[in-house]
C-alpha cells in the first residue's frame, strides 16, 4: 500500500528549492520508515487521523491540527484510517535530504 503524493511548489513540479507544499493522500494502514531529514516539514491534517512517533512520545493528529517535525527529528509517520495532509517544507523536500532508519531501530 502505497501513499500518493500531489507536489504543488518545489523540486519535482516547479523547480522551487527553498520550500516545498505537498498534499498527502494516505491510505489506511500506511506505515511509514523512521526518518530524518535536514529540512523543516510542517504536516496539517486535512481529512482522517496522522500518527507520529518521536523521541517525545507519540501524537494524535485530526483534522485541523499540526506538527512541525525540526531538522534532525527522527519520526515515524502512520495513518490507521485514510488520511490526507498538507505537508510544507523548508527548504524544499528532497530525496537526499532524508535519512532513513533501519527497520530494526523501531
């Protein structure tokens, strides 16, 4: 199961490098990698809910609420129903910017 991704602003669709918007199309039961990144990534949810583990605990994001996940900040991202979300990130999100965990570190 796979989570689509609809690139508005940044590398990929518009060559913009300083910031990115993303809308996020989740399916029920994605489970994302624990990852990092060096950029900044602010996640609003529009429909559904967003689980993200990180080293404060976990959180229950709605619709209508929001997370910023700092440079550096090891996350894990989760939606148990379908979920949708806006992401933004600064600057703009890319593949090398990411750092992905080993699964066994969960």
């Amino acid at each position: 199961m796979h989570k689509l991704c609809d690139e508005y602003v940044g590398l990929l669709n518009t060559g913009e490098s300083g910031v990115s918007v993303t809308r996020m199309h989740s399916p029920a039961g994605w489970v994302g990698p624990a990852h990092s990144s060096d950029f900044h990534s602010y996640a609003v949810v529009l429909t559904g809910v967003l689980h993200v583990e990180h080293a404060d605990g976990k959180e229950e994001l709605e619709a209508g609420q929001a997370i910023h996940v700092e440079p550096g900040e090891e996350v894990i991202l989760s939606t148990p129903a379908a979920c949708e979300y806006l992401t933004v990130c600064s600057p703009a999100y890319s593949k090398a910017a990411l750092h992905w965990k080993p699964e066994d570190t969960r």
